[in-house]
C-alpha cells in the first residue's frame, strides 16, 4: 500500500499546488529550458519540457526511454522555439537518458540558460 502511494506521489509534478502561483522567468537573450520530472518508471520518465525565449515561451512533454535510448519530444504548445535550443534539449534529454544508466533515480528537474548563437 505504501509503496503505491508513493508511486502516485512521483507521477505528480513536485510542488505542483504552487506552480501557478511563481512567476516564469523570461530571459532577456538567450533561452532557458526547464525539465520536470511528471512521471518515473524504472526505464522510462515523462517530462514537462518548457523552453523560455525572449519572444515566447513554448511547451512540450518528452518521453524517455533507456532500454532503447529513445527520446520522443511531442507537438510543441505556444511558440515554436528556435532549432537551436530545440537541438539542445533533445542533447539535454540524451545526456539524462545515459546519466539514468549510472544513476538510480530520474532527475526531479533540471534547468538550463544557453545564450544564443553568434552567426
């Protein structure tokens, strides 16, 4: 019984009673991606992916997966991100895939700034 409490528990976003209430932080230049963990099985996680830019914000859910190395990104909600930081999230959800094989748990969240390019 405890045990799928807690399996309930992890599915759920950390804090999610209070995320509507803390601001977004939009960058200035550059862009940030933020990764919440949504829910967590031995092999696979589901994230909420959000990229902030200075023009907009878009959102995704990602999946993972480490038995087949498998990074699925779903349709994007808002504004289309630029290749740029879409191309280093899918590096970012690549390196957590291969970090969970030396890891025991999921990361809870991770976030990132990354300025953008010069041309």
């Amino acid at each position: 019984m405890a045990r799928r409490a807690l399996q309930r528990r992890s599915s759920q976003l950390a804090f999610a009673w209070n995320s509507r209430q803390i601001s977004r932080v939009k960058p200035e230049h550059g862009g940030r991606l933020e990764l919440k963990l949504a829910e967590s099985g031995a092999t696979t996680a589901r994230y909420a992916l959000t990229i902030f830019t200075p023009t907009g914000d878009a959102e995704t859910t990602a999946t993972l997966d480490t038995t087949s190395g498998a990074v699925e990104i779903a349709a994007w909600r808002g504004s289309t991100p630029p290749a740029w930081l879409e191309s280093f999230a899918r590096a970012l959800l690549r390196t957590v895939v291969r970090n969970k094989a030396l890891e025991s748990e999921w990361p809870r969240r991770l976030t990132r700034w990354r300025p953008e390019p010069e041309r």
